[in-house]
C-alpha cells in the first residue's frame, strides 16, 4: 500500500466510523486536549470520561489549573493511578503561566520540554490542537504499525520503537492532521484492538503484513515476562476518640507522593511503637484480613488494622503533614484508591 493510500484510507474510514462525541473532542484547544492525553496514557476512554469532565469541571483552564492547590488536583485524580501524572500537569500548569503567559509553545521540542510531556503526547497536542504536521506513536498506534508492517519485537525496546517511528512518520500526512491524528488512535482503539482484531471492518487490511501471514495477534511483541516483587505492610487505621482517622501526607515525589494514607508498620508487634512515635496514647487494635494492591512493577500485600487511639498532647494537630481525617465530612485530599478503600471498610 502506497503512502497516499494509506493516508486517504484513513480519513475516509474516520469519516464515516471515527469516534467525533468523546468530551475533549468539543471545544478543543490545547489545555483540553493536553489533560485528555495525559488521562489516556495506560488508561481507556470509559474510565477516562467521568475523569476528564469533573477535572473541567472543576480547573476549566490552565490557570484554574495553575491556582489550585496540589491536594484539590490530586483528590481529582484518585483512582486514575499513575499519580505522577498528576503532579506533572500541576507543575506544567504553573509554568505554561508563569513562562508562556498561558499559552502552550506549539513546536514539537518546546512542548517536550515541560513535565510530563513526551514525544507522542507532544505531537498529539501539536496535530490536534494547532493543526502542525506532527507524529504520534501511543499504544494503540504502535499495535498498529507493527501489525501493518510485521514488525517484530517488543516496542519497549528502543530499536523497535525507533523503527515504529520512522513507519509513523512516513505515512503522517500534511493535510488533515487532526483527523488523521484521530484517526490512527481511533483505529487501534476500537478495530485494531490486543485480542480478536477486526480486520475485516480495517481500512489497512489490504496492506497489513500481519493479516497477509495470518497472525495479527503476534504483533507488537509482548514485554519479556519477569517475576513481579511483592513488598509488605501494614496500614493502621488509627481512629481519635471522635471516630476521626489519622491521615499522613507523603512527600513529594516516590510511591504515592504527594498523597495522603494511612501509617504504616513492619508489623504488629511496632504498632505500641508507633502510637508513642505519634503521640497518641493505644486503647485496642484488631487485624483485618490482608489485601493485595497490583503495582506496575511489584505487588503490595498489605494487612490493615484497626486501631482506637487517644490523642491527649494534640501531636497530630501540631504535623504539618498529619490530619485527623472524618470519613462523613471528608477534605478535599488526594488519596490512592486502595486508601480511599480502606477509609470506607
């Protein structure tokens, strides 16, 4: 299939199939479609949705963004996972304002200079939002090309990938961008999809190589297996004499950073320990059945426990990143999901 052809085979699958009614799709400027890409990194379009509107909702600009506070945009977020994303939409807000007076640069290298920001997202913003030439290769797109072209290997590896970009930027077009930025997404999304492709409804069936040798699902390669790490833990769910919970604030960057949970011990012979490290007084505890949290990168077994404390030198009012924490008047605080789980047990 020549390169004009694959171009218009595209935009006239989309359309007459593209999807046209997804929320970031109406009034598109580039605050909307950056957080709707940023959302869509390793999440689908229907948990995505709800997420994107109340996020509008709520911040409808970038300096809406910009102003909020941390906490208000991570409570935001909770459930969407990945909370690095979060923190970089935050900081990339404050300094589209702070630097760019608001406006997002519209080349390829000055918006993959601000956080979060990576050479796909870039080019989505580019191509959807100013309507520039430019090249996307997300997930869907990858599956794409490397069924299309049969190319072997796990795009996780750079010599793959390299090569995926090159095949993406051959067939970008200068014409029609943002459909056909759409488009390619759209594809990967809703025919193209990891298992039971539906290659006869597929606009590129008569040049997909993978279709040809009659195995799609062999392509992109999958990521070589490793064994997942398990990490431990308990998480106390330390309760005043008001029913309030204690609430601890991470810091800034690591695991959940930025977010507040719950304390944490080794085990519960450290939970006398560290009441007195808190400054509360124990009253009782009792073990709740263990729990498993699924990481990117390692499973968290972690056993929550109940506890009812006294907190009579008022330490935690004192903690900057301590807060009593009532379930029927919550704060406005962002939480990982597994937390917000165990806060409403």
């Amino acid at each position: 299939m020549q390169v004009a052809d694959f171009q218009e085979a595209i935009l006239s699958w989309f359309d007459q199939h593209g999807r046209g009614n997804l929320p970031w799709q109406q009034d598109i400027n580039p605050y909307r479609v950056w957080v709707s890409e940023i959302m869509l990194q390793q999440t689908q379009v229907s948990t995505v949705i709800p997420y994107f509107e109340r996020f509008m909702a709520s911040f409808p600009t970038v300096q809406a963004l910009a102003a909020a506070q941390l906490d208000d945009v991570l409570h935001h977020w909770t459930g969407l996972g990945y909370y690095a994303r979060a923190r970089n939409l935050h900081k990339t807000a404050q300094l589209v304002c702070d630097d760019f007076a608001g406006a997002f640069p519209n080349s390829i290298d000055g918006l993959c200079e601000l956080p979060g920001i990576g050479r796909s997202t870039a080019g989505a913003i580019s191509s959807i939002a100013f309507k520039i030439p430019a090249t996307i290769l997300d997930g869907n797109v990858k599956r794409v090309l490397a069924r299309f072209s049969a190319t072997e290997g796990w795009p996780g590896q750079s010599k793959v990938v390299e090569k995926l970009w090159l095949i993406a930027e051959t067939y970008t077009p200068a014409t029609r961008i943002a459909d056909y930025t759409q488009a390619m997404m759209d594809l990967g999304a809703t025919l193209c999809t990891r298992s039971s492709p539906s290659c006869g409804r597929c606009p590129l069936a008569s040049g997909c190589v993978a279709l040809a040798q009659g195995n799609q699902t062999h392509y992109p390669g999958k990521k070589p297996k490793k064994k997942i790490p398990v990490r431990t833990t308990c998480f106390l769910l330390i309760h005043n004499e008001q029913g309030e919970l204690l609430l601890q604030q991470n810091p800034p960057s690591g695991l959940w950073g930025g977010l507040w949970v719950l304390p944490q011990v080794e085990s519960e012979q450290d939970i006398t320990q560290r009441c007195v490290e808190l400054g509360l007084e124990l009253v009782d505890h009792e073990i709740q059945p263990g729990k498993r949290h699924t990481f990117s990168h390692f499973h968290l077994d972690y056993q929550p426990i109940v506890l009812n404390a006294i907190d009579r030198s008022c330490a935690v009012a004192k903690g900057d990143n301590q807060v009593w924490y009532n379930p029927q008047n919550p704060l406005s605080l962002g939480m990982p999901a597994p937390i917000v789980a165990l806060i409403h047990l």
